[in-house]
C-alpha cells in the first residue's frame, strides 16, 4: 500500500500521466490539489467580479453616467406630460360653463322625448340579455368558487384527527 489505499508503486502512476503535459510527474493527490487550487482561484475572481457589478448597479452616480442619455429623454417626456395636463386643466376649467350648458341641454333634450325614463340614466336591457349577463356571472363565480377550493386543497395539508391510541390527559 501506498498511503491512499491502492497498492502499486507511484511509477505506475507516474506512467498514467505521461502524456499528460501538465500533469507529468504528479500522482492523484497532487493533481486533486492542483484541480482544487484552480476551481478556488476561479471561484474567487468570479465572486470578485459579481461584488464589482453589484456595486457598480448600486452605485447612482455611475448609473446616471451610464444612462445620460435616456434620463434626459425620460425628463423631456415628463414634462411634456405635465405640461399637457396643466394645458388641458385650465382648457377644461375655461370651458366648464359651456359643456355644463351641454349637458343641461341634452338631458333636458332627453326628459323631453322620454319623461318615463327620468330617473334612470342607463337605457333598459330586455330581459334575455339581464338574464344572460346574470347565468354568467352566476357561472363564473361559481368556477372562481371551485378552483378557489381545489387550490386551498392543494396548498394546505388536511388536518388529521389524533389517533385514539394515545389519550390526552
């Protein structure tokens, strides 16, 4: 035995590895280590990169550098937005009279053709289409009710009942 727990002399392991260039003249445990040695090296300089990233997505001063260019546009449509809003407050708070005189104007209008209807603003649905819309509402809370159900089912285990063997006392 040779310490690793295979018999055999280190020339026949030595002749393993001799078309190997890197690894001539090493036995197993040499080359482990060695293979080690570069994963961790790997590894290091893979987590030293994703730390630099992070502080780099972190980091707003960079990020503003980097993105100069779409901030601006960003800032340029805000206020565009803005602007528009504040025109079209003050066109609609100028032009309130008139589209309340508008207003006034065609219900009046419809008072007039339809003195039945006056407290109702919706115009009446017959009754196939109510009752229609109303089977569907009934069956779509229904499934909603069922697939609502069969997922807390799923989801939550079922309590089991203490088993009689064991008194609580």
């Amino acid at each position: 035995m040779n310490g690793n727990g295979r018999g055999g002399n280190e020339l026949v392991e030595r002749q393993r590895h001799v078309d190997h260039r890197i690894t001539r003249g090493m036995d197993d445990r040499e080359q482990v280590e060695q293979t080690a040695d570069r994963i961790r090296d790997e590894l290091l300089l893979t987590l030293e990169e994703l730390d630099r990233r992070r502080g780099r997505a972190l980091d707003v001063r960079y990020q503003v550098k980097q993105h100069t260019g779409a901030l601006v546009a960003a800032g340029a449509v805000a206020m565009v937005l803005v602007g528009a809003g504040v025109g079209l407050a003050i066109y609609r708070s100028r032009h309130r009279g008139e589209v309340l005189r508008k207003k006034r104007r065609k219900a009046l209008q419809r008072a007039w053709a339809h003195p039945d209807q006056l407290a109702s603003s919706a115009d009446q649905r017959p009754v196939g289409a109510e009752l229609g819309r109303k089977l569907i509402l009934i069956f779509a809370t229904t499934l909603a009710t069922a697939v609502a159900k069969n997922s807390v089912k799923t989801l939550v285990p079922a309590r089991q009942a203490p088993s009689p063997a064991s008194p609580e006392e």
